[in-house]
C-alpha cells in the first residue's frame, strides 16, 4: 500500500510560468509624417506623452551645467499644463466650425452709443472649465448688473429716494449702478434677483409716504435753495428800491453756486465761484 505523502517531493514540484514581456513599441513619432494632422493627433487637453510629440523638449534642473532631461521619463513635462492642442490651424478649424451657429451681427449697432442706446442693461456673468468632481464652480452663479441711472425716467423726488435706496452702488463720475447677486445657487436665480432688485428700487422710488409731507428744512438731507429762506433774501436785496412792477429773479448759476457751497463744502473753487455770482447778482465789477 503506497503512503501518502502530506509535502510533495522535489521531483513533483512544478516550474512556475515564465511571463514575457513584450518589447516596448517604438516612438509614434518615428513614423509620423511630416505633413501630419496635428489636431487628429492631439484633439485636446492631455497629459504629455514623449512619444507623440514630435518635438526635441528638455525640461527640469540639472548640477553641473549638463543638458536638462530629455522628454522621456520627465516628470517635470508631465506636471505642468500644456497648450498643444490649441494650435492655429486647431483653432481655426474649430472656429469654422462653429460658425453654423453664429448669427450675423445687426446692422444698425456699429457704435458703442447705439448699444447704450438700444440695450442698456449690461449683464456680466463667468463661466468655468475646471478638473473637479463637480461641475458647478463656487464663482459661476455671480451676476453683475449695470445700467446707466440716465436711461431711468426719474422725477426729483423719486430720483433722490432711489439713489438712497441703493446706497453706494451707485458711482456719481460714471452715472452707471451696478448690481452683483450671488446669494442663489444658480446663475439663472441671481439673475432673476438682480432684475427683481432693480424692478423693485425703481418702483419703490415713486412712492411718497405720509411723513414725506411733513418734512421740514432742518430735516431735509442736502440744501435746496428754492426751498429756503435764501431765495427770499436775495430776491428782497434783488427787487430793494424798485419801482417797477416785475420783480427780478435769481439767477440759476447763483442758486447753484449756494447749494453747491453748503452741500460740497467749502473748498477755494467753490469759494471763487460764489463770490462770481455774487458780484453778478449785485451787479458790480
């Protein structure tokens, strides 16, 4: 009876498999032709690849004065981005092909004063192309409106409860309010916010309130010559010892060089500007 065996010997221990390996293939670039379609080989962004770059590039630092690595095994080649897909004739051929779907540009918009004047809100938003998990980028949902206050029809009440109403987005040099939303997730919802705030501080603006009518001087925020006593005053120095019927009025140029003397502050040109007037009102030289 044969005994069983619990380790086999050397004689039935079989010889492991030899795996080969097959020899790397050699360069594209070898065989690529001279007049190669350079688009068809790089259609986009990618990581470097020595063997499909027909091109000599060393990259990386060396001791010693020697030549830079070559472009195979470079790690330095393969960490930085590359633009080899946005050559010329690549962009070319991309822009022709997006010319399908472009419209003509209209005829009677050829200057900058017709696009003010036929669109005057301007809508400033971003889009982002990024290698994330998501597609949704944190500074893609902003909105920034911006619409000049001349193209608004105001009167002088709801002109100057507007302006107070939007506060500091409003620059005085430019005359252009600008809106920027981003408290939505989505672009289309903070768009729809910035049109909502503009459409509700327009409205809101010609609205008067019951204790508007009861205002009085020492409450008003800014001087008005025509409602003070001012008016009076130079009016009666304006008319002293006339005889005539007519009484003289103020000049425009005056009321304003006193409403910009108390309002702006003194400062030496609006100091010259209301001795100016002043001397016209009296009439002396």
């Amino acid at each position: 009876i044969p005994c069983f065996e619990l380790t086999p010997t050397q004689q039935q221990r079989q010889q492991r498999r030899v795996f080969k390996k097959d020899a790397p293939a050699p360069p594209r670039t070898n065989i690529m032709p001279v007049d190669q379609d350079w688009p068809s080989v790089w259609p986009g962004p990618r990581t470097f690849h020595p063997a499909s770059v027909p091109l000599p590039i060393r990259q990386g630092f060396t001791e010693k004065n020697a030549a830079p690595p070559s472009k195979f095994g470079n790690a330095e080649l393969m960490k930085i981005p590359n633009f080899l897909h946005l050559t010329p004739p690549a962009i070319s051929r991309q822009c022709e092909a997006l010319k399908k779907f472009c419209t003509p540009w209209p005829k009677n918009l050829e200057s900058a004063e017709k696009w003010d004047k036929h669109f005057p809100v301007e809508i400033i938003s971003s889009d982002y192309c990024h290698a994330l998990p998501t597609i949704r980028h944190p500074e893609a949902r902003k909105v920034t409106l911006k619409i000049k206050l001349s193209n608004l029809k105001f009167d002088k009440h709801s002109r100057d409860k507007f302006l107070r109403l939007v506060g500091d987005r409003y620059n005085t040099e430019t005359d252009i309010l600008t809106l920027q939303t981003d408290r939505c997730p989505t672009k289309k919802q903070n768009y729809d916010y910035a049109q909502y705030l503009l459409t509700a501080c327009y409205h809101e603006s010609f609205e008067t309130e019951d204790w508007e009518a009861s205002k009085s001087l020492a409450d008003m925020e800014v001087y008005e010559f025509e409602n003070n006593k001012s008016k009076v005053s130079a009016e009666e120095i304006l008319n002293w010892g006339s005889n005539s019927g007519e009484k003289k009025q103020v000049s425009a140029e005056f009321a304003k060089s006193v409403e910009t003397l108390i309002n702006d502050g003194e400062n030496e040109y609006n100091l010259a500007k209301y001795k100016e007037e002043s001397k016209k009102l009296l009439g002396l030289k």
